[in-house]
C-alpha cells in the first residue's frame, strides 16, 4: 500500500472473508482488506471475479461462508442490513414509483422514527446536495434517467450513514451523462468526508473518482493502489491489461541485475526493462508499456530502447492520433501521437524508429490476459 495508516483510521475490515455459493467454488477467496474513514476505494474487475459479491456481504444481503467483516469495532456478519446504518446505491435506482421525490427521501428518516421537523429540514438538505430542489413534488416516472439517479444518490446520503455502499450506480447512464454524475459523486464524497465503496467493471470510472483501487480477478485483490500508482506501476500482467491501454512485448529474460532485466524478443532484439515480475535468466516475461511513453524517429533517439516498426494503421480520434504497429514480430502495438505532431508524409508500411526509457517498461509475469 502506499501510505501508512493505523487501526484507527479503519472505517470496514474483511479478515480472512470467503464465500461460496456451492460449498466447492470460492467466488471470494481470503480477503484480507482495510477500508479508511473518509475514503473513496473502488472495488473494480470484470464480471465474476468477486467484486459485488464483497459489496453485497458489506451491506448485508450476502453472509460471509468464512472470516469476519468489522465497521468499526462491531461484528457485522449476522446484522440485518437495515440495522447497519449503510447508505445503498444500485444501477437500477430503486426508487418506490408511488412516492414523490421528498416522501422517497423522507422513507428512510420515517422508519427511523425521525421528527417531522428533522425529516424536512434533512429532505431539504440532501435535495440541495444533488440540486434537485424543484422536483421535490415529481415522481420518478416524470423523471431522466440521470435525475432518477440523483434521487437515489439523496436517498442513500440523506440519514447521514458513516457508509455508502455504491453497486455499477452510473451503468445504465449515456456516456456524457455517466462522465458528468462521476464528478458531481466525487465532489458531494469530499464535500461530506463520507466513506464510499464503489463498485464498477469501467477502468476508466475507477481512475477518475477514486482515492484507492482495489483490483479484482477470480476473487482475489491483485493489487490495491492509488489511480496513478495502478497505471504507471502495475504487480502484475492481469492488472496492467485490465488499467488503462497497455502493449504487451512477449520475450525470454537474459540476465536480472537488481531492479533492472535485458530481456530477448522473439526477432532476437533486446530491450532493458524494470524487473517487476521475473526471477532469473531463461524464463518467460510479458512487458508491459503504456502507448503514450512511445516515442518516434527522431524523438527516439535519446531512448535506451530503440527498435524498428511497421506502421500498420492510422486511428484517428480528434486530439490525437493512434498508430498500430507490428514491432519484433507482434502487431498491434499501438503508439499516441498528439495531432500536431503526426508527420503529414507518413504512410502504411512505412518503418519507423521506435524507442522508450527503460524505467518505462516493466518486465511482467508471463501470461497472457485481454479484456
């Protein structure tokens, strides 16, 4: 992890958490995990690899087969989830189609045996919060997709929980819509300093909103980080596939010296890498370097690694330009060039000149993932 933090500062913790529906099949497997007061951890992965399965047993509609779950000092695992004082998030709202904005708002202050005057005064509050103080009197029915959102966002934050739990809340939104409530999410988490666990399958979700990541696959977290920490410095092959674009180099280490490996490619070229994943010479590695750390021709020149492409195909998209490569034998490896940097006499088939720092490729474990 890459800061230090005490029992403390512990909102939620998973020890030792399993769970099986079969008896057989683990879908959660020994999760150890600290959640912090105030934070914002995103649980991401693709489907089946644990993700939800971790939210709905923090929020009580499934009980962990093995381990403990703690909020604060308090043993959650047989709490009903109405007497856990969780505030829920789902992508398919929720709302109650009978009740107007306000009387959606004021249910869960209701079953809590809040005053009238309290109930108003909190119903007012959180409507300002997602700026929705003129539709206090309209029914979900006679609202967007993206106000409906909004109420159930009010809802879940209107008793003040200590947590919100938030299942894929933006998946059914289009996408300028989904950008737009990612933010309006992360400025009402800072505004209330609540704690917020997140879940989504969109890499690009996770990196915008949140303080931590957790990545999941087959129910294990492979590495938990900051956005930027998960981007530039991946553990492992699965996680610096699943963040963001990546190439993928395949080759054969050469020799390992301290944080550092020369490793063979399949045309017998040789490239310096950071030692991540690897043990010693003659095993397998795939690398793992981010398209925008690509220089070209003569940008090139001042790299360690310095190697021959094939330009295969121009991919236009606005600000920039993506260029596919065939590199050492592989294609598809993909270079951003900003707009005003593509050479107007470059075409497919050319070769060009190819390079990158040495610190900006890590040599990885050996198999092979794609989304």
């Amino acid at each position: 992890m890459s800061e230090k933090h005490t029992a403390s500062d512990t909102l939620v913790s998973f020890r030792g958490v399993q769970k099986s529906y079969d008896g057989e099949s683990l879908i959660v497997k020994n999760l150890d995990l600290d959640i912090r007061k105030g934070e914002f951890l995103t649980m991401l992965g693709p489907s089946g690899s644990g993700k939800t399965t971790c939210l709905m047993m923090l929020a009580g509609f499934e009980t962990p087969t093995h381990g403990e779950i703690r909020l604060g000092d308090k043993l959650l695992n047989h709490v009903p989830p109405h007497k856990r004082n969780i505030g829920m998030v789902f992508q398919n709202y929720a709302l109650f189609p009978h009740m107007t904005v306000a009387e959606n708002l004021a249910y869960p202050l209701t079953i809590r045996k809040m005053s009238k005057s309290e109930i108003t005064d909190r119903v007012k509050k959180a409507l300002g919060m997602v700026k929705l103080d003129a539709l206090a009197n309209r029914y979900p029915g006679q609202m967007s997709g993206g106000q409906q959102q909004r109420v159930a966002l009010a809802r879940a934050l209107v008793f003040e929980p200590q947590l919100v739990l938030m299942d894929e809340p933006l998946g059914a939104l289009d996408k300028q819509l989904r950008e737009h409530m990612q933010l309006e999410i992360k400025h009402i988490h800072e505004n209330l300093g609540i704690t917020v666990v997140y879940v989504t399958h969109d890499q690009g979700e996770a990196l915008t909103m949140s303080d931590r990541v957790a990545v999941f696959k087959d129910g294990i977290i492979q590495q938990i980080d900051a956005a930027n920490v998960l981007y530039e410095k991946p553990v492992n092959s699965f996680v610096a596939n699943f963040i963001g674009e990546n190439n993928t180099l395949h080759g054969e280490v050469v020799a390992v010296q301290d944080q550092h490996c020369t490793v063979r490619l399949g045309n017998g070229n040789t490239v310096q890498a950071a030692a991540v994943c690897v043990g010693k010479a003659g095993e397998a590695t795939s690398m793992s370097i981010r398209p925008e750390r690509v220089r070209l021709n003569r940008y090139a020149e001042a790299c360690e690694n310095r190697l021959q492409a094939r330009l295969a195909e121009f991919i236009y998209f606005g600000d920039h330009v993506r260029l596919r490569l065939d590199v050492a034998g592989q294609s598809g490896f993909m270079v951003k060039v900003p707009a005003g940097e593509l050479d107007s006499s470059w075409k497919v088939g050319d070769t060009l000149d190819i390079g990158w720092m040495a610190r900006d490729i890590r040599a990885l474990d050996a198999s092979v993932y794609t989304h």
